[in-house]
C-alpha cells in the first residue's frame, strides 16, 4: 500500500516525541544549581499560591512550574535537590530596618533562622564612622557576610564627620560639606537615615532636613525616619515633619508606633495622616515590629538639655532637682519603672523597679547616679497591642525586627517567625499570603530593588523553605537569643546559607548596590 500523508504525519509526529522524550529538562543548562520541587509556591506578590518545582542556577531562578527531570538528569545534572513536600517556598524576607555589625558577626544567623535573606543596616542617624562609608562596606565584602546588606548612610553620622556635631545653628561651610558628604555617599546607598530623636540629629531643625531631602531626591533614594518624637501627643507634628521632607524624597517611617497611644481608633487615626499624604502624592511608608516593648538607649528617658556626657555633667550639678523630677515623670509617664528591662551588663534582665528595690534608691537616682544617660539599654514596655495590631494589618505598613544578633529584645531573633505564628496561623489576623507578600516585594519596592522579593524567572533566588505548622518564635524577654524554628531552608544569591538549623560555612550574602 502507498503511504498517505496522514501516515508521513503521524510518523513525523512520533518522532518528534521520541526525541523529546530523549531531550533533557531545560537543555540550555549543564547543571542545575539548586532544585525545590513539590512546593506550595507563595509568589511574593500577593497571589494564590501554587504547587510548582523551581530551579536555579547560579544565583538566578530559571524555571518556576511542573519540572519533567528524568532520573538520569536528577542524579547527573543537579547538583542540589530538595523536597519541599507539604512545605512553603517564598522569597526570602527584607527586613527593613535591621542593626549589627557584620565585621564582629557575619553569619548573622539569627536573621537567616527567622527567613530573613536580606537586612538594612545605617538605621537610626548612624552608620559606621568611615569617610568615604565605601571604605566599610569593602571591608564587609572582603570578609563575608550571611544576608543581603542594604546599607543606609546616617545624617547623625554625617554631622559628626562635618564639623556639625550636636550644634542647633550649623554654619554654612559645614552644612555645604555634609551635603556633598551625602551626595557622594548615595552613589552606592538606598538612602539616608535619620534619628531625630537622638544625638546628634535632635539638634536639626528643618531647613536642614529640606535641605538633606533635596538631595535624597535627587537620587530617588529614601529617608528612612526615627521621626522626632514617637510619644501620642506628639505624633502627628512628628509624622509632619517628615512629609515636609517628602515633598522633595521618598520618605518612611521607622517601626510606626504611638507611645502610650491606644485603641483602633487612634490606629486609623495614624493610618489616615499616611493614606491623605499619599493622595496628596507624598510617597510615603512605614514598617513596624510585632512587639509591644521598644529597645533603645536609655538617653531615651533624659531631656534635651542632659543626653550628652557634658550636658549631663553640667545637669547634675546645676539641675539635679529639675533632672529628677523629669526623669520621675517620664518613667511615670511611660508606665513606670517596671516597664524599663535592662538589656546591658551588669544589669540585664531586671527592671529599674528591680534595681530601685536592690539599691535602696528612688529609680531616678539610679538613672542619674548609677546608669546615666549613656550606661545602658533597655526595653520599654510602652504600647498597646489593639494599637500595634491594627496598624500591622494595613496593607501599606511594611515589617522590620530593629533587632540585631546582640540586643536584649526577642525581636532580634523571632520577628518574622512570630509574623508568621502568631498573626497568620494562630490569629489569623493575616492571610499568609499577605504576610509574605509585606515581607518581601512589598519591602523591596520601598528600597527600590526590582530583582528580589519575588519568586518568577529571572530573579535573583533569595529563597526560603518552611512549614507554618512548625514555625516557632522561640524568643523571649527573658531569654532573647533563641534561633527561630520551622524554616528549613534559606537560599541567599542561589546558594544554601542554612539548611535544617545547618549554617553553610559560606557566607552566601552580598553588599546590594542600589539600582
């Protein structure tokens, strides 16, 4: 019988297969770096998750969908697998505002065991106290770090390194020296940061801060605000203040909170002064920690006129009755001084109430005769969880820890593992993949980075792996350096940083350039 065309066809077709069939998975690759399969897939943006396989190589992903590996493949040509069965895969977690040093702890693991793959470092006014800041950020990369470093250049830095210092009139010359300082520095920074409620950045009045944003602009870099005063009262002049300078920079608001601030209502109040000011096109965001005690400095209690060592000096001698009564009122004020938990040698882990009661001494006498304004840290039992949980919910407030590998807080070690246990799987006041989604494209869009935060071809494969059901914020006030559980992998640049509570001995972080 002749052939038919319909035979030639069908002949054609088989064929094919056949050579597909013997065509390996994802030809244009010798080797796969790195292979996730039978995931749930939480894309980073917001949407459903799925049931997908993701392959990387080298620090890309390259394939996100049903992979067809043949056995021959999966044994000669990836070189990483892993089962991710009845697990998540997500983008690794930003934290955006973060605090260490990686040149005394690089691994920064207790960021890698919480799923974090990226920090932000500079926060606060400070960044390390090198001119050109390059010089320090070489040496980060020369020795290795664990995460991603996205660095902020601090304006209380900055005023030191001019001449400015605490100094409320600066004069020109300097003020023209640190905005060249900044103007340099934003070369290869996400932004300044700005801690007005410390030394020396408390002494800045606006004009300076326009000024600095001008510049900030200029760059489309942001101003990541530890705005001027995070009491009730004063929030709103303080959240002002900051949209003054958003109307030259991108500008955010560090861990939103309201000191001794309570309810819902006072929640969507906050909420709206940011909602109007974006109407307004102010860019405007925030991030905030799940916590209800902050952590800083004890200068945080002491008045303007007696935070640095000579103004204290001249204070105590001059003003010792006035300094007492302030201090007396503002611990008062702040739920007294069993709300103050020490986090510095030789005494941490007791309240000033603890330390009151020890020494036979008022608890203001403690501050101004034993600790002083500069001795010690602490955390401060000062907000109101309806408040604080309420503003976690909005959809344009970010997360951050503002913990570190050494502060005495659990949100150093258990923010984003407490995200995910408390108020997605416990509280269900989040839906997982709005949690993700805040934690991770949503914190990249605000630092401007466009290749991480999102699990699509392409991206850079910062990735992590995790079962909710186990996902453990073990840390607490009292024992604060406890590693978070349940995340079983962290992949930093396509590489494996910590697998199965296993730190890699290769530090797989980079020092991000800005884009």
């Amino acid at each position: 019988m002749k052939p038919t065309k319909t035979l030639y066809l069908g002949l054609a077709v088989f064929l094919s297969a056949c050579q597909q069939a013997q065509q390996p998975f994802l030809p244009q690759y010798d080797g796969i770096d790195l292979f996730i399969e039978n995931g749930q897939v939480f894309d980073g943006l917001g949407n459903a998750p799925f049931n997908a396989d993701i392959a990387v190589v080298g620090d890309k992903i390259v394939f996100v969908g049903n992979a067809s590996f043949s056995e021959k493949d999966m044994s000669n040509r990836i070189r990483h697998h892993i089962d991710a069965k009845e697990r998540i895969i997500a983008p690794g977690f930003i934290d955006l505002h973060s605090h260490g040093n990686p040149l005394q702890t690089p691994a920064m693991e207790n960021f890698l065991a919480m799923g974090v793959t990226t920090i932000t470092l500079g926060q606060d006014g400070y960044s390390p106290d090198f001119n050109p800041l390059s010089t320090w950020l070489d040496n980060v990369s020369a020795k290795g770090i664990g995460t991603n470093l996205a660095m902020f250049v601090g304006h209380g830095s900055l005023r030191n390194q001019s001449g400015i210092g605490i100094s409320d009139s600066p004069e020109q010359e300097h003020m023209n020296q640190m905005l060249e300082m900044l103007d340099d520095t934003l070369e290869y920074t996400f932004g300044l940061s700005t801690g007005l409620e410390y030394n020396p950045g408390l002494n800045a009045k606006l004009p300076e801060l326009k000024a600095l944003a001008e510049v900030v602009g200029s760059h489309d870099k942001l101003i990541m605000s530890h705005i001027r005063n995070e009491d009730d009262q004063h929030l709103e002049a303080s959240i002002a203040e900051l949209l003054e300078q958003g109307q030259s920079s991108r500008v955010h608001v560090s861990h939103l909170k309201s000191v001794y601030g309570a309810g819902t209502d006072r929640a969507n109040e906050i909420l709206a002064i940011l909602r109007e000011a974006r109407l307004k096109g102010i860019d405007i965001t925030a991030d905030i920690y799940p916590y209800n005690a902050s952590y800083t400095g004890i200068g945080i209690l002491f008045p303007v006129w007696a935070k640095t060592p000579e103004q204290f000096k001249l204070a105590k001698k001059n003003r010792r009755a006035e300094l007492a009564e302030y201090l007396r009122n503002r611990v008062n004020q702040r739920n007294g001084p069993g709300a103050t938990l020490l986090g510095t040698e030789p005494w941490t882990g007791k309240t000033l109430a603890n330390l009151s009661h020890e020494l036979e001494m008022s608890f203001e006498d403690v501050l101004i005769d034993v600790i002083g304004p500069s001795g010690a840290s602490g955390a401060y039992f000062v907000m109101d969880e309806v408040l604080q949980t309420s503003l976690i919910q909005d959809p344009i407030i970010g997360i951050c820890s503002d913990g570190s590998p050494t502060g005495f807080h659990p949100r150093g070690h258990a923010t984003f593992a407490k995200i995910i246990e408390t108020y997605v799987y416990d509280k269900q006041l989040l839906s997982m993949a709005e949690a993700i989604r805040k934690m991770t494209s949503y914190a990249a869009s605000i630092l401007n980075i466009s290749d991480r935060g999102m699990i699509k071809v392409g991206m850079i494969a910062d990735l992590i792996v995790f079962d909710p059901e186990n996902v453990k914020a073990n840390a607490t006030y009292p024992q604060p350096f406890q590693l978070a559980d349940g995340f079983d992998l962290a992949v930093v640049n396509g590489k494996i940083a910590r697998q199965n509570g296993a730190l890699s001995e290769l530090l797989a972080g980079k020092v991000l350039v800005p884009e």
